[in-house]
C-alpha cells in the first residue's frame, strides 16, 4: 500500500481488490486518463463507500443542463467557503483541463468572496426575508 | 422606518438620507425595478458599508466571462453551503429571473450536495494532494 | 414546563430541581437580572452542560485585559459567521446594554463581512502563508 | 519551550510553573499516558483556559450513557465537518486506541460525508419542517 | 402539489409520476411508515437526485459495524455543527424513535459543544499536529 | 513571478504592471511597510478584485468608533472560527504589532471557543428566541 500522511493507508492498484479495480477502471475510462488520485485511494478503504461516491460523482458531473464546467466550478466554490484544500485543489486542476481561463478564475473568485461576506452580513443582522423572495 | 425582525430598523426610502437614496435609485436603476429589498434597507444602518458593498456587489455580478445567470448558481451555491437562508432565497429569486430552469436548479442542487459530501470526506480522512495538483 | 418549539422542553424556575435553581440563581445575580433566557432553560435538561457551561460563560466573559462590551463584540462576529441565529439576537442585546451604539454596530458588521470574505479568497487561491507570518 | 509552528510557543513540562503541571498531571494520570499532546502545550499560555478546558474535556467524554468510543466517534464527526485538521487526526487517534475497527471508521465515514450532503441538500432548498418532528 | 415555504413546491404522493412514487413507496416500506417526510418531497422535484440521495441514506443508515442509534447520533451532531435546522430536528426524532434517551441527548450535545470549542482553539493557535497522530 | 504553492503564481512586484503596482504601492504606504504580503500577490491575478479588495479592507480597518487593535481580534475571532489559517496567522501577526499581549492573545482564545462551543448547543436543541431578543 502507498505511503500516506491521511489517517488510513492509500490502496494502490496493486493491491486492491477486484472490487475495488473495477470502480479504478471505471474512473480512467471516464476520465479518459491512465491514473487514480489519492481521494480514491484513501475511499477504497472503505469499498462500499467508494463505490456508491463514483457512482453519485458520474452522474452528478455528467453534461446535463449545465456544462461539465460550470459544475467544476460550483464545486470550487463551494470547496473554498468549506475551506476545502484537496477539494479546492483538485477541482481547480479539472476545470483548468475543461476549459476554465485565468480570467474565468478571476470572476469566479471575487463572486465566492463576495458571496461569502454577503451571507455573514444577512446573518449579523438576520435580514427578514421579503415577501418576494417566498413564492416558490 | 419600517417594521422588522432584524437586530437593526430597516430604513425605507422615505426616512432615508440623500447619502442612502442615492445608492437605492442606483440599486433600482441597475436592477431595472421600482423596490429596493430588505438586505439594503438593512446595511444602510452603516451608509459607508451599504455604499460599498452595493458598489462591489454591481461590479462583481456584472457580465463578463462568465455570465450572470452562472454567478447567480455560484452565489445560491455558497449560501446554501454556508446555510444562509436570505441569501439562499433572494438569489435563487434571481437566478429564476435570469432564465434558471427547473432541471437546472435540480442539477445545480445535486452538485452542491456532492461538494459538501466530498469536502467532509476529503476532510475525514486529511487526504494527501496528488503532485498533479499541485502544480499553479 | 414550558412550551417551547426547541427539541426538548424548557426547564421554568417553577419546575426546576435545587441543583438548577442554584445556577438559575447565579445568573441573575450575575447579571443583575430578574429573568433567565431560553439558552439556559433548555441546557437545564442535562444539569451537568448547564452547570459547566454557565460557569465557563461567566469565567470567560468576565472583565479581564479586554472589557466586557469587546467580548461582546467578538461572540456577536463569530455567531454571525457560523449562521447562529439565537447567538446573534442575544449577544447583540447583551452588547446594546453594555454600551455598543450603532456606529461600533455598523463598523462591526463591516469588519466580520470583510474578514468572511478574505477566508474565502484565501481559501481559493490556498495562499501560501508569508515566513514572516510563522513566527510565533 | 518547545519550537512550534504554532501561533505562540508550547509550554513544556520542564517550563511549566506548578500550576500548569498540575494539569498536566492530570492529563496523564487520567489517560494512562506519559506524554502530553501539543494542544495542551499550547493552550497553557493561557492557564484558566488550559485548566478549564481540560476539566471540561474531562469530564464531558467520561463514560455515561454514551460509550467513551461513540464519542470519539462523534468527536470525529463534528471535527471532520468543521475541517479541523489537528482535531480529525488526535482523535481517529483516541478512537483507534479505544476500539475503533477500520470498519467502524469506514461506517462513520459514510454517515459524516452524507449528513453533510444532505444537510446541504435541506438548505439548499429551505425544506419546511414537518409538524411531526416539532414535538420535543 | 403541497403548500411550502421551500423555494420549490412539494410533490405529493398523488401528484407524483410512477419514478417518484416508487421511491415514496420504498421509503414507507423501509421505515415501517404510512407517510414521507417533506425532504423528500422537495428533492421530487429532481427525480435523480431523489432517488440517489434515497439510495445511498437507505445504504449508509442500514445497521453494520455501528448500530442505527449510533449512526442518528453521528447525524445529529454534524446537522447542529453545520446549524441545519431541519436535519437536526428530523434526526432528533428519528433518532427518539430508535431509542435515544434524554440523558443520550444531554450526553450528546455536551460532547458536540465541546468538539465545536476545541475545534476553534486549535485552529485559534495553528496548533502542530504530534507526530503519534500522524500514522495511519 | 514568486514561486508558490497557491492555486495560481504570484505577481511580484518586479513583473507586476502599473495598475497593480499602483496598489502594492499603497498597501505599502498604508501599513508604513516594505514589503507586500503574499495574499495581495496572488489576488494580483485579477487586478479588479485586487483593487477593489485592498480599497475595502483599508476603508474597513481603518480607525473608527472601534479601535485597530479591536478590529484585528475580531478578523482573528472570525478567521479561527472558518479555520482559515492564512488569515489566522497574517491577522495574528498584525494584532501582535498593534499591541495585542499575550494575556489578551488568550482571553480572545477563550471567548472564540465559548462562542463556538455555544453556537453549536443553541443550534443543537433548536432554542427558541426570547421576546426580549427580538426588539432591534
């Protein structure tokens, strides 16, 4: 098994189980690529979890309605408010190989920043919700 | 000034300064409407914070590279992570008037969920950053 | 007992065992009050939380190297930025009795969404700290 | 005193004045241990919280009706959440040293990552409470 | 569809397609129930989201290593972490239902509040992690 | 550009332009500094943001009704609560040199994680506001 500082050994590919290659497989097919990132490796102690979670990300990253970009970046922006480095990190190699510019970058940053002053300035003074805002 | 569950009055335009009214006609001009919502008529208890926050906010939402209907997604994303419920209300109020659709609220949803269930697991287990993704 | 929306029934003076009588007690004499808020009626339903908490509340908030109204001021930022919506009501009416005017209130809240915001940004881009910075 | 990366230095034993080895002691009288972890070290820099916190911790997960293993298990799960490095990685520690099984560990994962999707998912949305669970 | 305050309607049962209902059905008949609880019905309005999140709670909740009470425990004190008034008051009464007691409860909320303070303290000092804890 | 280990590389000053320069200029005019700390340099990717940040965070920490160092322990409080550790210790280290001694380095501990240990049990059983709180 791979060296680690997570708080459970890394299962390399070498030494998983069929179970477990069979979702490793799964996620190079998919991503078109020829390896596995930690966060997989650190699941696959866990086979069952493992499992369900690639299948919950294939189908929730799948192009739908929004483009496999956009989600990249939702997920960076929720990632960076959770304070999220291996989210954050990871997330933002994807959406640099699916198209995000620097400029892309840039916007999405300040609208997370602001995002994130504006709630904690709704909750200092809890803003009554309008009228407007209830009808769903 | 106008009744509320805030921990601070609303100032209605009314009772407000030329300091204040000046930032809700701006507010009202760019928005294309004829209200001003809560969440200003709160801030201006502070002028020079309404004034900049607004400022930052027209700025900062304004197209560029990345539409505005996308940031309205960002935005509902970082609230409902940080589960701030006007923030949550007023932009989703906004993404729909900005052309969101019901699937794309569904897909937008599933992603939020999975990036918070990501970040705790990520977290759970203090997962090593591949190299890969360490590269700017 | 009283009738409550929270998830467990809220201990009255009237209903209430020695053993919580005695920290009932010593909140009012504390705080020069004749009534005890709902924060404290509910712990009631665990008397060891309610004893221990209170005594740590009233340790921590007592006047030391910084005065009670900052105290205050700080309980009321960190409520605000973990989206507690009874912690913001209480400690915002407990810094207006000790003296916060609506100025300290408006710089406050412009401080706590300045420094939401700069977490998020730095969060985002996983700014690496400055050596200067490690020195303890 | 010890080298740190630390915002202040760790009191050492050998530093420590009477008062603070007196927790000290404590800590590895009732743990059974011959050393003291740095978080102790560095909270004694301010001895009533270093004297208060340690009372409290001790107190709060002695065995009771919950199992000392169900709250490490908690304990994990709330710090998972919150995304405290130094707390994840001290008490998957404790755990492991009190029982915990990889099993268990893969189990908790599961519940922590999707209690956090969900509660993403309830917020997103602003999901009505039912009546029935209204009732403490 | 159901009255709400949620920002999308609620489907219910007899408004509901034949995809949706068969997840209704499967939710009574896992919990020994003869109704579904609001969450559910406003996650209806994404049909696959509806039935992922279903199927991966049925998976995750099921007993195993930890037993149903313990993986309620686990859920509520992530929900009051993360401030989710509905999960915490949906698992609080699921959590009733399977047998928690008021001294489980208190117990409970003592070791959340305390993991919460000692969370913030070692993020407060940047606390090093020992290197005990650093083996997986 | 600085070598780092951000998400994106560092402006320096050397390769920066006279729009960014312009900023480094009056960060370092403001703080009588000679240096420019690493968050600046990174935000420097998108010189809108860098800006518009820099013009906030001066206006806000600016001298007011609360004074330097009071606001410096309130970012500190807040950024300790989000667990940022940029922010927990370039804010740590601006408290220090405004005069912030270790006596109230530990006190400001303290109040952060009674409020975080409070915040978490006021959401934990769901209390319910009193009258009393809600007059602004």
């Amino acid at each position: 098994m791979g060296e680690t500082v997570a708080t459970v050994a890394m299962i390399e590919y070498a030494d998983a189980t069929p179970e477990i290659r069979a979702v490793y497989d799964d996620i190079m097919r998919v991503r078109k690529s020829d390896w596995v990132n930690n966060f997989w490796k650190v699941l696959a102690n866990h086979p069952p979890t493992l499992k369900r979670t690639w299948d919950s990300v294939k189908e929730v990253m799948a192009p739908g309605t929004l483009d496999p970009l956009t989600k990249e970046l939702i997920y960076i922006a929720v990632s960076a408010s959770n304070g999220c480095e291996y989210c954050v990190r990871s997330h933002s190699f994807n959406a640099r190989a699916k198209g995000m510019t620097p400029a892309m970058h840039g916007e999405l940053m300040a609208v997370v920043g602001m995002a994130n002053e504006t709630n904690a300035l709704a909750n200092f003074y809890q803003v009554d919700v309008d009228d407007a805002f209830m009808t769903p």
